[in-house]
C-alpha cells in the first residue's frame, strides 16, 4: 500500500484529506510541521508529500528544498491558499512534483498523486540486466540472453555514461522504455529526475504545453504559469517515447532544445535555459516520415546520435521460454496465485506462435491464462493468442489491445486494494472484461462468445447477468 504524508496545519482539512485518500487505499499519515515532516520521511519509507506553503515552524519551500537535498525522488506536491504566480514558480524550480491551490477538486488531486507516484516508481525502480541462475523477480528486468539482446546490452553499457542522445527504435511492445531506463540508471545522471512522455498519448494540442509550459493568458483556460517537462527536468533525462508522432510545431522545439538548450514557454518570451538529457524512441519508420514531410531531418539527425534497435520477439524465439517463466512466477507472486505451474505444451505453444504484439502481447497472455486458470496448473485451454481457428475472436490490433489494457486495469486496482481475497476479485473483474470485450466484438452473439470461452450458453448468461453486461 502506497505511504503518503500531508502536512498541513488545518486539522480539519488534513482530516478531510486523509479521510478520502485513505478511502482510494492508500495508507496516509499526517503531522502540521516541518519539523515532524523532515523526521517522518527520514524514517519511514514515504511515497508521497502533499505540502502546505505556510506551516507553523516554517515555510513550506523551505521543507520542499530540505527534502530535495535528500530524497530527490519523492514526488511532492504543494498546497497554498495564495496562489501567486511566484510562489508557483519558485515551488517548481525548487523541485515540486506539482503545485494546486485551495480549494481543489479531490478527483484531480488524485490523478496528480498516482502520476506522481508512478513517476517516482519510473525513476526509483532500477532496470536490471540478465540474471544467471535461479529466476530473479526484480522489477524492471530486460530479460532475454539471445545474440540479438547481446548486441543491445553491449549498447547500453557503451551509451549511458556518454551523456549523449540516444534513439531507441522497434516495434510497439517490445520493451523501448526498459531500454530507456537502463540507460538512465547507469548514466551520470541517475541521481536526478527522470520523467517519460507519451508524445502518442497525449493530444497534439496539449503535447506543446505539457513539455514547454505555459504562461498565464498564453490561450483560454490558462488561468496560472505552468512549468513543463523540460524544466521540471533540468540536470535530469526525458524519454520521448513515440517522438515520430510529435506535431512538426513540436519537433521545433524539441530541436531548439537539443541545439541551444533553451525555449519558450507557450505565450511567453523569456527563454529558458535547461540541461537535459534526451533519450527517444519510435515504433515508426522515421525516413519514410521525413520524405512524406511529417518529421524533420534536422531533429532526426540530432536524434540518432546513437541508435539502439530492439529486435521484435519474434527474431529471437530462443527467449520465450525465459519470458514466459519470468512473467508466469512474477504475476504469481504477486497475485498470490494458486496455480502451481505450466504444461509442457504451453511453453510450446508460445515458442510457435508469432507474436506480432511482441513482449507486450505475451506479457498480457500470460496474465489472461494465469488469472482465468481455476486448477493449479496452466494449460494450453488457457490461452488466448491470436489466431485463425474457427470460435477465436479476431485478432484486430485495437480488440487485442482493449482487452489487454482492460484486464491490466483491473489487476492493478486489485493490487492496490485492501481486500483480502484479492485473487477472486482479480478473477472476476478479468472474466468481466473478457466477457464485456467478446460481447462488444461478436455483436451478442452468445453461441459464438461461449464457444470462445469454452463454457455453456447458460453459464454464459449467469455472467451477463452477474456482471450487469
């Protein structure tokens, strides 16, 4: 369970905080100064501080640059009544996850907590290299030991402490931000923020402000300066990940920063000097978008200062089996599942088929098996790969990827749950997704849903019914 810690001397609100937040599951302590603020954190292991500006003992920036010194990882956010555009610049220069104003919406406030935390994960959580031996369950694992992953770990090793960009280039899911952060936590810079952007993710629109900033009255809804990615990452190192999708406006910029390391924010015109490390990936073919006039040569050069290229899966099927087991025993821990192993014939299954999903895909499959498998031991009955036998559904890029993030969605939050009987409430949010996803698919056919599930029309229709599908 997550750790946060509010420091804020209004009882009242610091109750109303922890009250909600302890509601969403996370485990929050609170304390009204400094003081106590700077003992708590040094002693217990906190994931994030919602920080008042004015505290009794002393001001608020001044604890926030206290915990930089220390733990220059641990996202906080601050929290003020006066919202100047001073305070709220000094707060993020001083190294401030974010920054909100009372009163705030509690739902925001949430959405920022879990990016903060999950920013914090990014850059605490270390990227390992192969293990020899026993199987190791540390997170963020590069796992595979075939020739072509050689050639990508020598890669590494050679790029990180070179303080240069580097372009990461392969198809979606085969692990570019794996790569992303190995070379971060072997760099010079390990000891300062890391921060990873989406350029696919977020709206072209939004991209520009999200990395640059904006000033206040720059467009409508600007009510307040807002400090970008870039700058909140001065000394540290961005991911760009899917930069080929990045607007040409944006690619501008970008490059501005890589030649001169300095830009504007959004309506503003004083120029701002950082120093960051740009570390980039696509899944595009970056040439084909420069002679079609969606991507700029300039950048693309500056880009490829080196290239690291990820092999897909399916060139080095001699790792399946190595990622099958790891993800198999790591989901099953933490799942506290009881299936006790796999079937011979599911290793093969896996070894012939051609995974045009890559790790990403087979990382999904394993989880879809392990939480639908009722015995303790995971059969080939359990898995759903793509493919062209009658009653299968189809094996869309779009459909795969619903289903695969839905079912992802569901075990997080039941890992962040309190409950006790986690692996039954893992279950039945999987089997309601699956359900809900085929249902979507076949148009409600139920025959051609319950043949795909293997189970009788009217089980089928008791999980409707239970599922209120």
């Amino acid at each position: 369970m997550k750790k946060i810690l509010i420091v804020e001397d209004d009882p009242v609100l610091a109750k109303s905080l922890k009250k909600a937040l302890s509601r969403s599951g996370y485990d929050v302590q609170t304390c009204e100064r400094g003081r106590e603020a700077m003992e708590r954190i040094e002693k217990d292991n906190v994931n994030l501080v919602l920080l008042d500006n004015r505290l009794p003992d002393t001001a608020g920036l001044d604890i926030l640059r206290q915990i930089r010194e220390s733990q220059i990882r641990l996202p906080v956010i601050m929290m003020t009544a006066f919202g100047t555009e001073e305070t709220a610049i000094q707060a993020m220069k001083c190294g401030a996850y974010d920054y909100i104003v009372k009163p705030f919406d509690i739902d925001e406030l949430e959405r920022i907590i879990a990016k903060g935390i999950e920013d914090s994960r990014l850059m605490g959580e270390m990227t390992f290299y192969p293990f020899v031996g026993d199987i190791d369950l540390s997170a963020g694992r590069i796992i595979g030991n075939s020739k072509k992953m050689q050639d990508v770990y020598k890669l590494i090793g050679q790029v990180a402490e070179a303080d240069i960009t580097v372009l990461i280039r392969g198809e979606s899911g085969t692990g570019k931000e794996l790569v992303a952060r190995a070379i971060y936590h072997h760099s010079r810079r390990k000891d300062k923020p890391f921060l990873a952007v989406n350029c696919a993710a977020i709206p072209e629109t939004l991209l520009e402000s999200e990395l640059f900033g904006y000033e206040k009255g720059a467009f409508t809804g600007a009510m307040k300066r807002r400090i970008g990615k870039f700058e909140q990452c001065h000394q540290g190192t961005i991911f760009l990940d899917e930069i080929g999708d990045m607007s040409l406006a944006t690619q501008a910029k970008v490059l501005r920063v890589l030649q001169d390391g300095e830009f504007e924010r959004i309506g503003g015109e004083e120029k701002i000097k950082v120093d960051v490390r740009v570390i980039a990936a696509t899944n595009k073919h970056l040439e084909k978008y420069i002679r079609q006039g969606l991507f700029r040569d300039d950048l693309y050069y500056r880009l490829e200062a080196v290239t690291i290229t990820i092999p897909p899966l399916q060139e080095r099927p001699e790792d399946i089996r190595e990622l099958a087991e790891y993800f198999f025993q790591y989901f099953r821990e933490n799942l506290k599942s009881r299936v006790r192993m796999m079937s011979p014939a599911v290793i093969k299954k896996l070894q012939e088929y051609h995974w045009p999903g890559n790790v990403r895909e087979l990382i999904n499959a394993i989880m879809r098996a392990l939480v639908l498998t009722k015995g303790d031991v995971l059969t080939v009955d359990h898995l759903l790969l793509g493919g062209g036998n009658e009653g299968t559904p189809p094996t869309g890029v779009g459909w795969e990827r619903s289903l695969a993030e839905g079912i992802s969605r569901a075990i997080k939050r039941a890992l962040l749950s309190s409950e006790r009987n986690l692996y039954a409430r893992v279950i039945n949010e999987a089997e309601k997704i699956l359900i809900g996803n085929l249902m979507k698919e076949m148009n409600g056919n139920q025959v051609q849903v319950a043949g795909v599930l293997g189970i009788s029309r009217n089980t089928l229709r008791q999980k409707i019914k239970q599922f209120a599908l």
